[in-house]
C-alpha cells in the first residue's frame, strides 16, 4: 500500500472518484438516478467520479447515498480517554476549583442578636 501522503491531491481526488464510480457501478445505480436520490446535479455526479470534487456537501451526499459515509467515522468519534487519562483530568479539573470567599465577622455580629 502506498503512503498517501506522497499522493498529490489531484491523485488523490482522482482516485477516489475513480472508487465512487467502481462502488456505483457495482451497486447498479446510474449517474443520473444517483444524481436525482442525491439531489446533485447530474454534472456534478459525472465531475465527482472524474475526480473533480467541487463540494465537500455534493461528495458527503454521494457517500450516504453509496452507504460509504462511514470513511468518516474516525474523524467525527470522539476520542476514548484511557483511564488513566481521565484520572488526571478528573484530579486536574478538582485541583483549580475556587473556593467561595468568606465575609469578615465582627465581635459585635457574634455577641448580640437584633431580635
């Protein structure tokens, strides 16, 4: 497997709309119904799997349609604290609590009632 990040972006775009194609064609989807359900124009669809990935909401609408939004997952999920870490946390979050201040009392205040 190569290493992507030697992949200029143009390859990587080309690439995936190259998979996008491959993942529709095997679903048996035509562009033009995959552009009606998605609601992207048909040109759109076409720019996509040539690799032209104008819209970042256009290509989300394509992957849920597909049933592949899940390439996604690892940049939405949030990231599981070990429990150490969140020991630390936990204890880091107490240490830097405030305390509530206490006015001064007077003699006066201690001896006599007003009642």
């Amino acid at each position: 497997m190569e290493d992507v990040y030697m992949l200029s972006d143009a390859m990587i775009s080309t690439r995936i709309g190259e998979h996008l194609k491959a993942i529709r064609l095997k679903q048996n989807i035509t562009q033009q119904s995959l552009a009606e359900e998605t609601g992207v124009s048909l040109s759109s669809v076409k720019k996509i799997e040539k690799g032209e990935i104008g819209s970042f909401d256009s290509l989300m609408r394509v992957l849920r349609m597909l049933g592949k939004l899940d390439v996604f997952l690892p940049l939405i999920e949030e990231e599981q604290l070990s429990p150490s870490e969140y020991y630390e946390l936990v204890q880091a979050a107490g240490a830097h609590k405030r305390k509530r201040a206490v006015g001064k009392s007077t003699k006066m205040d201690k001896g006599k009632s007003t009642w």
